[in-house]
C-alpha cells in the first residue's frame, strides 16, 4: 500500500510508532498495534501501528521521529506500506497470558524487546498484569533479574567481597543508609550503594544525600569513587543498571502493583557486584509490609533469589510503626544523619536500626559482634570521618556542618490538647503532610516530630513542627491537617476505628522501593 | 510548579496526555502516568504524564493538541501544573487486579472512563488482562454487556419482536449472513443486521456486502432501511453501537485474547434492540472454536448472557472443517450468495447453513417448522426479492446480476497430482492464502475451491483457482503455495502430523468476530 508521509511530533518515549487512518489500517488488514514494514528508497523501517479516525487522513501515514530520520523522508513523499509480523517476544508474552511459565531465553528476549522499544505499552502492561496475576516462580524471577542485569550496564570492581544493603522503604524518616555506608566503608568493606530518589514518599535516600554532595554520578565517576572511599551514595536514575526496569515500573506504578520487586533489585546489586547483601523489610501497620508473616515471605525469596544469582542475602524486618528518628523531609534528614554520625542529638531508633544492619552486613562478611564493630565505628569517629571522604570523593564540601543545612523558614508547631502517651503515629498521613509542605522538591521542607511512641506527653506540649520554604505550602499543609489526627495521644486506645457508611471506594496504594 | 508549554503533535487517540522531563516530574513527584492538572489563565485542565529523559527539555511541558486548544495556549508561555488524582475508575482496576468482583456501577465507571480517553492504555491493558487472567463471571459479563450499551447509541424500532444473528466466525467464505438477513426479512420478522470488516480474513460479512450495495450507513439511515424492509445489512464501524468495544478490541488483538467477546457481541445486540438472537459458532480443527465441548461452553454463557439481558439466545453449533460454499474473497462470496439466492449453483452446504439458522430464527419467534419456511423463502423467490429490496433501500442497485459482479483477471489453477478423495482442507492457509491475493482490499481476489471434503478426486482434476488483480500479488500467492499443502487427496490419513526437533515459538492467535 502506498501512503504519502506525515511526521509526527510526539515519539511515544521513542518507540517507532506510526499513524494511519482506520480505513487505510482495514484495506491493510492491521489494527492499532500490529506491526508494519515502511519501504522508502530502498531502506526498511519497522513501526507499531496506531489507528484513528481522526488523527491520520485517508491516504497518508504519520511518522515518528524515529522512522522518519531512519528512512530520511520528507513530508508529502510517497512510502510503501507492509504488513509485518509481531515480534518473538509479543509470543512468549502471550504464553505467560495464558498461564504458561517462561523459559530464560523467552524472558530474554521479551526485556530486550522491551529496552529495545519493540513492544508497545498494552504489550508490556499485559506482560507485567499476567506476571501479577498468574504469579512468577522463583525461577522466573531469577531468570528476569539475570536479564535485567544483561540488558543494563555493570560494574566491574577488582574486590573479593562486594556488599550492599536495600531497603524496601515505606517509613517516613529512614535516613539509616547515611549511616550505614560510612559504617561499613568505615571497616573496610566495600559498598557501592545507589539509592533512588522519593517518588510517592517525602525524601528517597538520593534526596537526602543531595543535600550534602552531588548523587548523580555516571558509571566511571562513582566506581571511581568506590575504589578511592570503598563507598558511595549515588543516585540509581543516572547509572543505569537496569533500564528495564525503568520501563516496567512506569507500568506498575498507575496499576499499583510490584511483581518485578525482587528481579528489579536483585539485578540491580548483581550490576554494581554485589556479592552479599542485607535488606531491610520494614514491618507495621502503616508501612507497605503489614504483618511480620508477610514480611517473612519476602525474606525468604530474597533468600532463595540470592543463592540462585550468587548474592548470599539476609533480611532485616524492623520495627516500622512510627518515623525512624525525628526529622521527615530531605535537609532535616540530612541534618539528623550528620549530627547521629558526629555523636550530636539522641536519636536512638536510628542508631539503633543503624548499627543492627551494618552488624548483619559485617556478619555476613564474616566478623563476629557485627553490631559491636559497627557501633564502635560509630563512637570513635571513624564514620563520621569516611563520610566526609565520600563527600569530597563525590564533589561536596567535606566540611559541612549541621548549621550549615537550610532548613525552611516557614514554621509552625502543634500542640497536645491532652496529656497521656504517645500511642500511635500514622506513617502515611506524616508523608502526605511532608509532602504538601514541598517535600521532597523543596529539600528545606518537612516536619521534625517532637513525641515518639510511648513517650510521655503533658497537655500544651509540642507534638510537631512543619516546616515549609512557601507560606502557600504551610498553609496547604495546615489546612489538610484541619481535621485529620496524625498522632494519637492518651491513656487508652480507642476501639472504633472508623464507620462504613456506603461502599468505600479503596484507594490504598504502594509501591516498594526498589 | 510552573513549566513553559511546548505543542506536541500526536495525540495518543484523542486522550489528554502531556510529556514532562524526568527531573521536572520527580521534583513534582509524579511518574509516567499519573495525572496532572495543568492551570492557564484561570482554566484547568487534566493530562496523563508521560516523563522522559528526551522527549522533552527540563523547565518544559509538551501538550497535546486537546489540552493545547483547551486552555488557549501559546508556544513557550508559563502554565502552573500540579499533582491530580487517579480517577476513582483506575483504583477499580486495580481491584480486579487483586482478583475482586466488580460490582455494575465499578464497571460502568471504567467503561465511561474508558470512553471518555479517561484511562492510558497500560491501564486500558491492565484492565483487559485482569478480566482475561482472573475470568468474569456472568454477573460482570452481564454488567459490562449493559456499560458497553449504555456509552454507545442504540436504535429505537417500533416493532414486538427484533431478531438478529450472530457468527463467531473463523471458517472462510462463510457468506451465510447474505442469505438469512433476506430470507427473515421476507417471512416478515424484523432484522437489523450489523458486521464487522476482515481484519485477519479474507473476506467480513460487510466487505461481502460492499460488492452489492453502500454499507456505510449511519444509525438514521439503517433505521430507515430497516422500517423499509424489514432488513439490512450494515458496517458496523459507521453505526458506533458500542464505542468501548472499538478500545478494547485494540488491547485484544495484538494480546490475542478476548475476555471482553461475549459483553462486546451482547451489547451490540442490545443496542440493535434484539429481543431474540441465534449465534453462530463454527467448530472444527481449523475453526477458532476447536471442539464441540468448547462450543456448548460458550454457547452456555450465550444463554446465560442472553436471559439476564432480555434476549433469547439459540446457538447453533456448526460443521467448521472447510470453508462455506466454493468461493473465497468478497466479490467471488457476494457473487455465489446472489447466485444461490436465484437458486442458481448447487453450494449446498451454504443452503444447508443457510435454512438451518433461519429456521432457528423463525422457530425462536414461534414458528413451527422453521427450516421448511426458510427453504421454502429461497425456494420461491422471496428472499432473492428481499435482498433486492434491500439493495436499493441501501443505496446499491436492485437488479444486479452475478454476471456484472467483477472478478480478478489473474488467475492460476492447481490440479491434483493423484487420485483420491478430498481428505482435509486446511482453513488457516486458505485464509492465509487468500489474503496473499488481495483479499479483501482487492474485492475481486480470492479462490474458488472446486473439491470438498469426501469428493472424489482423478489425478489432474482442478482442486482450486486462485484470483488475483495484480500479477505481483498472483506470484506472491504462488510463492507462498510452494511446499505448502492446504488440502490433502488420498485414501488413507496419513498419521505422522509434524515432527517437533528445537522448541517451538507457538503462535497460533484467534479473534473471534464481534
């Protein structure tokens, strides 16, 4: 079929995509989505098919950017049009619809297909709804980490023992990887740590890192790091370890699903070497892991994954009812971490949470009385002085202070209205309000929590402060805050805890870090 | 946050989408695929994101001609975009995602949504794979039958008793509409047909059609046609019976599933307001229903559908082993159906099929001896009336002749090597091999099979001719002929079917007609 060349702006996140009206998609017996052949001069460009009404006339076919320079087209040039068939991989995706488990060279095949733009976005969703739906067995996943990790760059160091540490995140205030990589570079492991930074929460680890030297290192920057500190924090979106992965997170994160959790963080720590690995599962109501039994079942196929790709792993599940320390927000974080590193302020559930995981990590590497070694690395300075070494390795000032950390002018601090105790602190509504305070965008934002679960409070005290760098912002925040209770404070839990009036429309969402 | 407004071409069929960079839709803390609400001028308008690292520089938003026009917006000036919420029909979703029931008003909203260009199509996917990996229920079924009908236009006939008929296709030359449409007309029941183009055949019921009469009618003009003569037969894509459906289909195809087949056939019924309803499933190896059991289940949730709908439904479980009658592409079709309807040429089987689902028709509106009615409608001329009156009610030419009908010039005749009887006739490759000709673009291509199953076969007698409108499509016919077998002559079945030696890529797909 011959049709007379469009271009076409938008490039669909450069996957060769192409417009022709419905007619012209009948007559060649295509729907959207099908593949075709576009010939001009001699040179074959593939494109997926979109078909519309209105977007395309009869007679012609819009091109993306891609095609267009590919086949070196002017508009209004006539190109022959074919039908092509789907690829390979659109086969075995069709498989696992079906149920079907997956075999490594299918898996293969179907994420190159997917880094290599191949498959449309109802291709790859459908992919990742079956893998949902129909589950994926260890051997799947292990085959999708190897895959990921193949089709992503890696890292080559020339050290024996290579050490990681993840969290799956959902606790406000989590600023335990600031402490842990000094830690451990502290005792000479080597750690090269990548963090991502906050998509639905108030601050990721890259946020708060930011905050006290640049975190977007490329590959040679950061292994250069590495060799030079034996650690780093360094944010994961500018390394690409795992550009798969990129591509199918897009697709979860509306439908509020995670089946590629684990293939997605192992192959991540398989690129940077990793080759033993503790990750944190942080377990409460409010955080994304509920009860401890479901938490062990992660665990256990963190556990199993590991031993498949050669990473011995162990999990940490902790505490995850309230913030871990006070500080909520990327600069107040960092402001915590640094001062926790130089021996200042009290913040005991994070030193605590702290020297716990870098203890698993020194254990597994083979030191007994981990937590001992990592406490004292902690007591003596000599994490506090690693983390100015990865500062100034990474480009920041080695010699920054707390004081020197802007925090938001804009404040504004609650009080009880009883006295009692602290009985519970809801997680999710401290991100929203950290978030509508600017957080993470304006890193000065957040709130700094004054009461923790269990301590005394006496009427008139203060609970919190919010902290916001736009009087808008303090106010969009006071005004969500009208109305909901974030903490509970008093003598006795209360038992009601809400009334179903009609049918709810659930909105719980989560999405692990990753 | 405030971002210059950049125009984007494409439009992703009509949806409000708009392209940020990467860094932009971080600090704002979305990711691709949440909702934004972009504000210009006092006016706000909702956008899907869709972030990347190329497609658009950081400080700018792309936005899509609806937004664009929507807002009054102009290259490079200022517009304020904010954090928006999923709509409600998008946590639906994700519902049946975790494999929970919909209840009808959930169902109504993503269908709305889904009309409305409410949804991205990774969500639209997601949805499609749900219902396909999880199955509805007749209770869903029934729902989404009534949310499809309800987001569509419907006709309003002024008659008792409305019946329609329905084929899930899947055999070649299956031109059985073109006679039951005329012979139910000319017995005086009232039948508002609608059918779909080929997408993967040679030939669909409206492309059939075409060759005798306009079937482009819009829903006023059907209407009309129908009060007229009691009959039609209509391009279903000109009457949007069920605009969803036109969606879904898109996600279905390239998938190759079809959760949404029974609500998409059932809603296009209700819309026709049919009261009574005989479907069509042709079974045999080569058909897409493979064996009767398969059948009697789709034929039960047909009933079941039906009832809960107001509809009475027979199935008719048909013979789908070889194609219907001898001929093969739209023009050879309308000429043998016209042909038999003035009772010339002997296609028996089409007769046969023909009378069966008419009497069926009749009998399900309370005639006794349906079959015999049928027969005797052909027999005696009224149908081939009927169908006259209903060519020009349409627009065509009410004294066609077969003789005026054009057939393809380029023709190639295959004989037979042995003796034998007709065995087998492979349906796939006739369709495929019909295609190859230029069916159904080129109306006048196909093949006539002159053999059928149990005909007894002398060495050098003509098993088939192939007619094509270009020499080049006649050689790339033949081409795809070489060493390959469509029908078998012998006396004896071999056994041997193929030998599997390296692991198959399986890509056997369907799509049943609707």
């Amino acid at each position: 079929m011959i049709l007379k060349a469009v271009f076409l702006g938008l490039e669909a996140g450069g996957k060769a995509v192409a417009a022709m009206n419905v007619q012209d998609a009948e007559r060649l017996g295509v729907l959207s989505l099908a593949r075709i052949t576009i010939l001009f001069n001699g040179v074959e460009q593939a494109a997926i098919v979109h078909s519309s009404t209105e977007l395309m006339q009869p007679g012609c076919i819009g091109v993306c950017r891609k095609v267009w320079t590919g086949l070196g087209l002017k508009e209004g040039l006539d190109v022959e049009v074919e039908i092509a068939t789907f690829p390979d991989s659109l086969y075995f995706i069709r498989n696992k619809l079906n149920g079907r488990k997956l075999a490594y060279d299918e898996i293969l095949e179907i994420v190159e297909d997917t880094v290599k733009e191949k498959l449309s976005d109802v291709e790859i969703s459908a992919f990742v709804t079956a893998l949902h739906s129909f589950g994926l067995d260890l051997d799947e996943a292990t085959n999708l980490s190897m895959a990921m990790f193949k089709t992503g760059s890696s890292m080559k160091l020339d050290r024996e023992v290579v050490v990681d540490k993840h969290s799956i995140g959902g606790v406000p205030g989590d600023k335990t990887t600031l402490l842990v990589v000094p830690i451990i570079a502290a005792c000479g492991l080597t750690i090269p740590k990548t963090s991502s930074g906050a998509i639905t929460s108030p601050a990721g680890t890259a946020d708060r890192a930011k905050v006290l030297m640049p975190v977007d290192l490329n590959m040679a920057e950061m292994q250069e790091v590495v060799v030079k500190t034996n650690g780093c924090i360094v944010w994961g979106g500018s390394v690409h370890l795992a550009p798969a992965d990129d591509i199918f997170v897009k697709v979860e994160y509306p439908l509020s699903i995670d089946p590629l959790l684990l293939p997605s963080i192992m192959s991540k720590k398989k690129a940077v070497g990793a080759n033993l690995l503790v990750v944190d599962i942080p377990c409460g109501r409010g955080a994304k892991v509920k009860t401890i039994g479901e938490a062990d079942l992660l665990a256990k196929d963190f556990l199993e994954i590991g031993s498949r790709l050669g990473i011995k792993v162990r999990c940490a599940v902790t505490y995850g009812e309230q913030p871990i320390g006070y500080a909520v927000g990327p600069a107040l974080e960092a402001k915590e971490a640094l001062q926790a590193l130089m021996g200042r302020g009290s913040p005991l559930d994070l030193i605590e949470k702290a020297t716990d995981i870098a203890g698993m990590i020194l254990e597994l590497a083979g030191k007994s009385d981990g937590k001992r070694i990592a406490a004292e690395a902690l007591r003596s300075g000599k994490a506090e002085q690693k983390m100015r070494e990865i500062i100034a390795a990474q480009g920041g000032d080695p010699k920054i202070t707390p004081e020197e950390i802007a925090i938001a002018d804009h404040q504004f601090t609650f009080q009880s209205d009883r006295s009692g105790h602290m009985l519970w602190i809801n997680n999710s509504l401290v991100a929203d309000l950290a978030r509508l305070t600017g957080c993470p965008k304006d890193s000065g934002a957040g709130m700094l929590i004054h009461k923790k679960i269990g301590d005394a409070v006496d009427k008139g005290e203060p609970l919190f402060t919010i902290f916001a760098q736009r009087s808008a912002n303090l106010q969009r925040a006071l005004d969500r805050l009208d109305g909901l209770k974030i903490m509970g404070v008093g003598d006795r839990m209360e038992m009601l805890i809400h009334e179903v009036r009609e049918r709810p429309v659930i909105k719980r969402s989560f999405a692990l870090d990753r």
